[in-house]
C-alpha cells in the first residue's frame, strides 16, 4: 500500500493513535484518530496465502517498507462492526 492513503495526516512521534483500516470489497478506508483520512478504490477478494504470513506494519507486495513505530494494540474482524 506504501503511500497509497497518505492525504496530509501528521502522526506524532511518542504520542498514542488510533489508526483503522476499512475494506468493504470495493474500497479501503483509513481513519487516523477517528476521522477518514483517505479512500482508494480496491475491488476484488481479500485473500490470505499461508506461504507469506499475516503481517502489520509491513508491505507485502515488496517487503521493502516497514512501519517504523511501535504498535501496542491492534484487532481485526472478519465481519462488519456497526455502532
């Protein structure tokens, strides 16, 4: 994904954020603190190949870039959440 939602989000250094990722087989989402801070249209299956492993913080395409941050807590669904 490299840049692919960067859209002028400032991260702090030494300061706790939230950072969520939607996908709803149409487009991916990302929230920075709560707030939708960029789209890209990505339609299509999400798919798992067990020979890669499941990563955070990683790109999987070119295992060239690497989140250069700590991450203390993190969840993932396999469904929708709703509120």
């Amino acid at each position: 994904m490299g840049n692919d939602f960067i859209s002028g989000a400032v991260v702090k250094a030494q300061k706790l954020q939230l950072a969520t990722f939607e996908y709803d087989n149409v487009n991916r989402y990302f929230y920075l603190n709560g707030a939708l801070n960029g789209t890209v249209s990505a339609a299509g299956n999400v798919t798992y190949n067990n020979t890669e492993g499941f990563c955070i913080g990683r790109d999987n395409r070119d295992y060239q870039d690497y989140l250069n941050a700590n991450v203390s807590i993190y969840q993932i669904y396999n469904s929708s959440l709703t509120t």
